[in-house]
C-alpha cells in the first residue's frame, strides 16, 4: 500500500512516530510526501523537498535469520538502481557510491537514510526526479537532465515492486550475490575515495571493493586495506 500526503516534516519521521505509539506499520507499506518540510540526509543535512520528486520511506521488520541489518542499505541502493536504470537511454552512466547513493557521473542523483526504530528499520529514499538541490561542495542531478521527467505515483509504484523484489532475495539467498551484484553497479575499483568518519576525522584511499559483511574496503597509499564500517563518502 502506497500512501501520500500533500506536506509532511518528514516521512521517516511520521513512520517513526506511528512506531512509538504503537502503530503496526507493515513490510511493503510506504508513505510519500509531495513536499517535505524537514526532511534529512546522512549526518543531519537537510534534503531537498523539489516540487516533483520522490521523498517517501518503508519499514522493513528484520527477523532472527536474516541477513545483517547493515546490509539492508546495500540492498536498497540496489533497488533504487533497479528502478531508475531502465528509464536511462544510458544506464551506463548510472552508478552506486558506498552504502547507498545512486550518482550520474559524480553528480548524486538519490539518496537513502536508513533509521532504526524499535524493531524496525525505517528505510527513507529520496529521489530527484524533476529537480537537483544547489549543494555547496556537491554536484547533484536530477533524471529531468536526462530526459521526460518521470511521473511520481508511477515512480512509487516502481520503486515499491523493485523494493519487494530485492528484499525477499536479501533474504532467501543471502548477501553474496547482493555484494556482487553491488559491486557490478559501483564506481570501478582504484577510484579515489575520502571518507569522512563519524567521529570528525577524514581518510583518504582507492576503492577496493567490498568486504564480506558489506564494508567499504579502502585501499591506503602505504598499500594496506582499511574496512570502513560507517562514515561519509565522497569521490575524489
């Protein structure tokens, strides 16, 4: 089920506080917003609210054999991939950065934040389909650049089939074939990465594809490989 609402703060939000009163918010149900007045990104930053675009979240409720959690945002950068290739005339150009960003080029064109919440994890996508935020320090792009803008409800309705999709393999095949299937659609490997960790400091290195629990493997230039578990990446 797909619901909308005109303007909301932010739909990770709402889903958050339906959680906490207690509200069953079920696998495959997503809510989407027209306009998002305080809307988010990774690290707090604001996301853009363009008229047109898609800004909606799901939950997904993990259980005890699943996969690890963490990679739950491997999985929804692909299926966002999914979604958006098949409208490019050049799906070449459309690539994954680590954990979850869709880029055309080095301009981000999608992102995802991904929020616990009691038992679930609330996983919210934010697409530019009609419009790119002006980001000081950041290329952005919007799928209009590249050609007809596509229609939001069936852009939700894509992007909830494709969730579906990826989420049942998540969890019957395990996160093998997702790691390689991620790195198939990623920047190639030696690119040059900065990771910007969590704790304020910045590390510089090439990619080295990923390790077996989804980590970033980022190569230094003494020549050893450092796993990054958690932190801001930017290309370059």
């Amino acid at each position: 089920m797909i619901s909308t609402v005109p303007e909301t703060g932010s739909t990770n939000g709402d889903l958050a506080a339906a959680i906490a009163r207690g509200d069953f918010v079920s696998e495959g149900d997503w809510l989407v917003a027209d306009r998002q007045t305080a809307g988010r990104g990774r690290q707090g930053r604001q996301w853009f609210d363009g008229s047109g675009n898609f800004m909606g979240s799901t939950v997904v409720r993990p259980a005890p054999h699943d996969p690890p959690a963490p990679t739950l945002a491997l999985m929804t950068g692909l299926a966002v991939y999914e979604t958006i290739a098949p409208l490019l005339a050049d799906p070449g150009a459309l690539s994954l950065k680590w954990p979850n960003d869709l880029l055309i080029g080095r301009a981000k064109l999608a992102g995802i934040l991904l929020e616990r919440a009691g038992d679930a994890v609330i996983v919210g996508i934010g697409v530019n389909l009609a419009a790119a935020p002006q980001v000081d320090g950041r290329d952005t792009i919007a799928l209009a650049a590249l050609g007809p803008v596509p229609d939001r409800d069936d852009f939700a309705a894509s992007l909830a089939a494709s969730f579906d999709l990826e989420l049942a393999r998540w969890r019957s095949v395990g996160i093998e074939p997702l790691l390689r299937r991620w790195q198939a659609v990623a920047h190639a490997p030696g690119t040059t990465l900065r990771v910007h960790e969590p704790g304020g400091g910045e590390i510089g290195g090439t990619f080295a594809g990923l390790a077996g629990d989804g980590s970033l493997l980022l190569r230094l230039e003494d020549g050893t490989t450092r796993p990054i578990h958690a932190g801001d990446v930017s290309i370059g």
